[in-house]
C-alpha cells in the first residue's frame, strides 16, 4: 500500500481487560473473622453473666456436704470475684461491639480489638493468678476441716490434676486468642484499606 493511500477510518480493537473493567472484590476475612469473634463475644457474655448469677447460689448445693464447716474462701463471692465477673462481662460486650463494627468493613474495628487484646492479655494474668490462689487456698481449707464430705472429695488424687489441667487449657486457650488479636489486628492487617477492600 503506498504512502498516499487514505487511511483507515475503521476504530481500532480494544483488549479487554477483566483487572480493569470487573468490579474489586472486597477481602472476605472481615466478614469471617467478624462472625466468629460476634459468636465468641455472644459465648463470653453468656458464661461471665451466668458465672456470676451461679456463684451466688452454688454455695447451697455444696452446704449440705460441708456437715456444718464454713465454706470455702474461693466459693464465697466477694468484691475481687464480682469485679473480675463483671470486668470479664463488660469485655465480652466490648468485644462484641468490636466485631460488628469488623463485619461492616469499619476501619475503627481495628484500634477496638488492640484494645480488647491488651485488656483481655490483663485478664488472662489475673486470672491465672486468682486461680493459683484460688487452688492453694482450697487446698489450705481441706486440710484444715478434712472431715466433710466435700473436702474428702477434693482431696482425692485425680482432683488437683483435673484443677490444673483445667487451669491450663484455659488460660492457653485464652492467650493462643489474645495473641492472634493482637498479632493480626496490630502487625498484619494495619492499613484500613485491607478492612474495607
């Protein structure tokens, strides 16, 4: 064709691109993580709520077993069992709230559950630590009235395994939570972007 050939007046062919013209796909973590952590909050509202209202009346299922004996310090519900109660209880509502926030995309979701994970790491210490009182105080109180049926029962060899384990499983549990709060919320997903897509 020579160089004064009239040129074409056809348009000339667009590539598609998908990564251009298809919509952004929003990450699905917020809305995974956000419902487990809504069902995890519902379960800890439930067990420090019903925690609480047990220890108040758990005491007359044990008293007749006590044949006469005081109770022990760890079952009397006093003002440090209610305030780390209560504590447990407004943490549970405050982590509930953090993934609701998580599961419509709110970028504020994120500095809600560092909070929660830095509280909720004091909790865990301070439970540990109320339970290893707890444990050498009742042990304290069986040796000193032996005689009832209830001390006889905690007194058996298989029981202070079971406190233990229970101990352990617990507070492992808690902070194998705690460090995945803080580990995915505080290094991992830090730019509101990864939040809201």
């Amino acid at each position: 064709m020579s160089e004064n050939s009239p040129k074409s007046d056809m348009p000339k062919q667009v590539q598609w691109d998908p990564s251009v013209h298809m919509p952004k796909r929003k990450p699905a973590w917020p809305l995974v993580i956000g419902i487990i952590f809504i069902l995890y909050a519902s379960f800890g509202i439930l067990g420090n709520g019903m925690g609480l209202v047990m220890m108040r009346f758990s005491t007359g299922m044990i008293q007749w077993q006590l044949d006469g004996d005081p109770l022990p310090p760890s079952m009397v519900l006093g003002p440090k069992m209610i305030t780390v109660g209560l504590f447990g209880l407004g943490l549970s509502a405050y982590l509930l709230i953090a993934a609701i926030l998580l599961t419509v995309r709110r970028p504020s979701a994120r500095k809600h559950f560092i909070i929660y994970g830095v509280l909720a790491l004091a909790l865990t210490v301070i439970r540990l630590v109320n339970g290893l009182v707890d444990m050498a105080s009742l042990d304290r109180w069986s040796q000193q009235y032996p005689d009832n049926q209830y001390a006889q029962s905690i007194n058996m060899p298989y029981q202070s395994i079971m406190q233990v384990s229970a101990l352990v499983v617990f507070v492992a549990f808690w902070l194998a939570v705690v460090l995945f709060v803080l580990i995915w919320f505080g290094r991992v997903k830090t730019d509101p972007n990864q939040i809201t897509g």
